[in-house]
C-alpha cells in the first residue's frame, strides 16, 4: 500500500513525473506481474542530466507530509531516501526510494503507463514513466550478472513463466547497457558467473524471506530450474562460445 501510494503521489508532482522513470523489481510486479515477493524499494532514475535538488524536493514535498522526514544516503551518482514508519497495526515499515542520478539512458524508449490504486486508505491514479518490459528484464540480467541477489534471478524466472517475453530483446538491452557502461560481457563470463551464485548460499537464501506468503511459487520455486531457463534461453544470445562447464552443470542441474 505504502509504495503503491508513493507511486501515485510521486508522478503526480509536474517535476517528479517530468524527471524520473519506474524501474527495477517493483516497477516489474507492480506494472508488468502478479504480485508474487516483497520489496520495499522504488528504483528511479533520472531522465535527463540536471541538478537533483528541485527532484528531491519534489519527491519529499509529496510523501513527508504522510511519511515523515527521511534519512538520506548519498554516493556517487545515486541518493537514496529512507522513511520508517508503522503500518495500522503498528507493523514497522520502510520504503526506500532511490534514484540513479547517473545514467540517463534507454535502449528502446520511455513508456507512460497507466497505474491507480483503490482502498479504504487511499485512491487514486497517475500515469508513470517506466520502461518496457523487455528493457526492465534487460537490466535485471545486468543485476544478475552484477550482484549476489537471487531476487534478480526469481524475476526472471517468474516473468518467463507468466508473460510473453523477447528473450533476444532483453539479451539486446542488457548487452547495450553493459556496453553504455563501458563493459563487454561474453556468452562464457556470463554462464560462469552464474553458476558459481548457484553455489553460493547466500545468493539462493536472498529470495525466500521476500516471497508472497499465498504464492504457490514458495514450493514451485526453484533455482536450479530458473538457472536452467537463463542458460537455455538467454546465455546462448550473447556472444562468443558457452563456458566450458555449463553442458556439465546443465547436465547435473536435470538429473537431480
């Protein structure tokens, strides 16, 4: 409720709307998906190059009168505003809102994208800038590639399982946003990043915490499966050849 809410008010404000663009995990289920894990966050970047000040103001003059005063971290290209406050039944609750003040790129445009929320609480709608999903997915490979979060690999896996995908456009933007950052990433390095995480204990526990309680996907859901899809899928659309152990890995992955 709470993100949904900031959301609305958010691309309500003339500044905000004009100067930020949805996108991440949230923007995927609340825009894209059934709602299927938690989050916490709201992923923004900046559109245009500029001075972040009139953002941040616009954004804190939408959602303090209601969340209070936040924290703020700052790092290089990127603030993060934090709030804490109590759900109704004085549930302790957070809502970061972080906004990529650096990369002021898209592969294949900006969409506006109807969204409202109706409840007891609140109501209302707006219209906000996100991207399509084959660019959001795109730069969910870069954050699988990039981090150790098995969040970034259960999206994927979930967008494949309930909406109509690209796979060769996703392959396209995220080797695009790897190549905007001045990186090149082959078929190979992919394959045998991936398949460490799927080793690493850390990486596979990052998901369970985060998913809906209702979801049946809390016993469908599997890592070495979703592993499975990307490497079948996707990997082969990169460059180059397959890393040298991924035939034996898949192998092993489908005999258990």
């Amino acid at each position: 409720m709470i993100i949904c809410r900031s959301l609305v008010e958010l691309y309500s404000h003339p500044v905000a709307a004009a100067n930020l663009v949805f996108r991440g995990g949230t923007a995927l289920f609340k825009l894209h998906l059934s709602p299927a894990r938690y989050s916490e966050d709201i992923d923004l970047v900046q559109k245009e190059p500029g001075p972040i000040g009139p953002v941040m103001d616009a954004i804190k003059e939408k959602l303090n009168p209601w969340l209070g005063e936040p924290r703020r971290k700052q790092s290089e290209g990127r603030v993060t505003l934090i709030w804490r406050v109590d759900s109704e039944e004085g549930m302790p609750l957070r809502l970061n809102v972080e906004i990529n003040s650096r990369e002021h790129f898209s592969v294949l445009g900006y969409q506006q994208l109807p969204f409202e929320m109706t409840s007891r609480w609140y109501s209302g709608s707006a219209a906000i800038t996100s991207y399509g999903r084959d660019e959001l997915l795109g730069t969910k490979l870069r954050a699988l590639y990039q981090r150790k979060k098995g969040r970034d690999l259960f999206d994927l896996w979930y967008a494949a399982k309930t909406i109509p995908l690209n796979p060769e456009a996703m392959v396209s933007c995220f080797l695009r946003y790897m190549e905007h950052e001045q990186h090149t990433v082959t078929r190979a390095e992919f394959e045998m990043n991936l398949l460490e995480k799927l080793d690493d204990p850390r990486f596979l526990g990052d998901i369970g915490p985060l998913l809906a309680p209702l979801l049946t996907s809390k016993t469908e859901w599997d890592a070495k499966s979703a592993g499975i899809y990307v490497l079948e899928a996707l990997t082969p659309l990169m460059p180059g050849d397959a890393w040298q152990k991924t035939q034996e890995k898949l192998a092993a992955f489908k005999a258990n």
